[in-house]
DNA sequence: GGCCAGGCTTTTC
DNA sequence: GAAAAGCATGGC
C-alpha cells in the first residue's frame, strides 16, 4: 500500500483488490452513500469521510493522522484479501462468487452501531433499514459536518420505547432499548466480547431481548471482526440448501464470515 | 391483497 | 422440546 498526502486529501494505491463501492453496500453496513459525482460519504465513530475510487487510486478527503488511526482500519486494508480469496476458490461457487465480486472487504465497524443495526434488520428489506437508521441517527445522533452520528448506546438508554416511534422500527423499537440499557450499564461487556473467544460474544448478546443466533453472529462479525462468525439469514440459508446441502467446504474454516459475505452479495446480486 | 424482507419471542402442540 | 403463530412496516 502506497500513501501520498495532499492538503486536503489522501491518496492511496497499491491496496490490492479492494473495492470500496461494494464493500460499502454490499449489505454489511447501512449509511454509506454515493453521491451523483461518485464520492461516497459515510459516518464513523463520530467522523465523516468523503472518498472515490478510481482504477487504481482511492482518493480520501480526511487527513493522515485520521486514515492512520481510523480509516486505514475501517477498510481493513492491510488483510491480504488475495490469500485468503484465494484459499476460498478452491470451492466451486465460492470461487465463482470472489471471481464475480471481487474487493469486497469486512468493514471493522463500530461495535454498537452493528448491534443496533443488525437488531433493525431483522425480518426486514436493506432499504427499509437503511432508512429507520437514517431516522435513528437524524433523530437522536450529533449534527456534524456531513451529517448526523450513529446515537450512542448511553443515548439510547435514556429514552423509552415510545420516543423511537418517529423511526417507524416497528417492534424493534423496544430491541433497542433493551440493547442500549444492557451495553450502555455493562451488563453486555464489549471489552471483554473484544477479547474473548466468539463463543463468549455469542452468550453476551443473546442476553439482550431481540438478539437471536443470526444478529449475534453478525453483531460479532461486523462489528468485533470475529472473521469466522456465519451469520445465516435468509438468503444464505438458500445458498446452503442450493449448494451446501452436506456442509459449508472445509476451505473456510477461519473465515467464514468473509465467505458468507461474498456469497450472500453473489447470490443477491448475480445468481438467476 | 398477499408475499417478502440480513429473525426473534411467544404460544401451542 | 419442536413447530407454528405473531410481530410493525413498506415495497412489489
């Protein structure tokens, strides 16, 4: 990877594969946006970024103080996603799905921020989410230049069920309350989640009212970077009937999660 | 109007 | 314990 500092913007090249536009909407993060010149612009642990992505430049309008210590991560750019896409292709669809969509990164999301966008996601669409979270962070986050922060769980506690009403979540109105009260009081310890095995994370947040097996696994995918979490929803419970019916292939094993994302995005996308 | 959406809780068998 | 019903909302 290769960094040139400008007055207003970083300059990066050599980062291998990596796609920005699909990492940022492929379905495993919801505020990130593409305005009509092709910048995206997202918010992150309170910070806003405006970036493009050129064919063989990204272009980051942040200073590198901010890329060193945030973005840099964000994007997990310093994985070798070619290694590892590489082990994964020694499967069929898999190596259809990396060869079809390539540059997909896991975003290092913010912990709480995929918990509580994960608890909204379920038994809903992609664009429905992305708007009751829209509402979320309009409604109780901090203006900023850019744009709103994601609200933080202490935030959150403090309200009831009925101030969320404005979002339109429906029942997961009162998921999230739960959530806030049980990670903002400690009682669902990130620190140690960070720290421990995934199963450990697993228990934790299945404690919080409204967190089954699937957002736990998401929760601790996205937002801890445990690589090897498999969250199923939906779609890649198709894919495991369609193509898996003996067993996920042995070649993921220690990154299923970044296999799962590339074939949930494949088959969402590509497949039929 | 019924079905579906990055599911989970509650109720019923 | 397993299976089914219920849950809010909005797009198609």
């Amino acid at each position: 990877m290769k960094i040139t500092e400008n007055k207003y913007s970083i300059i990066v090249s050599d980062f291998g594969s990596f796609n920005l536009g699909l990492s940022a909407d492929c379905g495993q993060a919801f505020r990130w946006k593409e305005d009509d010149d092709g910048f995206w612009h997202g918010i992150v642990c309170g910070k806003h970024l405006k970036a493009r992505q050129d064919t063989d430049t990204l272009t980051l309008y942040t200073s590198k103080e901010d890329f060193e210590s945030l973005w840099k991560n964000y994007f997990d750019l310093e994985t070798d996603y070619a290694d590892i896409c590489q082990n994964l292709s020694s499967d069929v669809y898999l190596r259809r799905a990396v060869e079809t969509c390539p540059g997909i990164h896991i975003l290092k999301q913010d912990p709480w921020e995929a918990l509580c966008s994960f608890i909204i996601s379920q038994n809903n669409n992609i664009p429905r989410i992305k708007g009751i979270i829209e509402r979320l962070c309009e409604t109780f986050g901090d203006e900023i230049q850019g744009g709103f922060t994601f609200p933080s769980a202490e935030r959150l506690a403090s309200l009831t069920v009925e101030d969320l009403a404005p979002l339109r979540a429906g029942f997961r109105a009162k998921y999230i309350i739960d959530a806030a009260k049980k990670v903002a009081d400690g009682e669902v310890d990130f620190e140690r989640i960070t720290d421990s095995p995934i199963e450990y994370g697993r228990e934790e947040l299945q404690k919080i009212c409204g967190v089954g097996a699937k957002v736990a696994e998401c929760t601790l995918l996205y937002g801890f970077y445990k690589i090897d979490a498999f969250p199923v929803d939906v779609w890649v419970r198709r894919i495991m009937e369609e193509m898996y019916p003996d067993g996920f292939p042995g070649c993921a094993d220690g990154v299923k999660g970044i296999a799962q994302q590339y074939l949930f995005h494949w088959r969402r996308t590509c497949v039929q």
